[in-house]
C-alpha cells in the first residue's frame, strides 16, 4: 500500500472524517489505486485506538524485535 495513502487516511482521520468520507476521496484521487474501504477501516480502528504513525505493522514489528548484534552471535 502507498505510504502516501496512508498519511491521507491519517490526515482524514484527523480532521474528523468518517471511513467512508476518506475512502470516497482517496477514490477521486487515487483512482483504482484506492486502497479498499476494508483497509480504511483497519487504519481508522488503529488511529482510533491511539496509534500515530502510518508505518506497515510488519514494519514496526522487525523494528521492536530486532536484538543487538552481540546477543546474536550467542
């Protein structure tokens, strides 16, 4: 998915619209690129559920389970 998109979704979300509303412009924009109303919902439910920032989970994950170097070589 466009990281763009998601700072839009989070832009939207922000100025207090609802998924529907972001969806439908993230459409006149995005065209068939948009991503889907199920994706705008997931991303809305995290924001709403006090996440700020727009990185991929699986991201975010990589980075808060990476070990140090030194305890890998144990």
């Amino acid at each position: 998915m466009d990281h763009k998109q998601r700072i839009n979704m989070k832009f939207c979300f922000k100025l207090q619209k609802n998924a529907k509303e972001t969806h439908e412009m993230l459409k006149l924009v995005y065209g068939d690129a948009a991503v889907t109303m199920k994706t705008v919902y997931k991303w809305f439910e995290r924001f709403h559920n006090g996440c700020e920032s727009v990185k991929l989970r699986r991201d975010q994950d990589v980075l808060q389970h990476k070990k140090p170097k030194r305890m890998l070589k144990e």
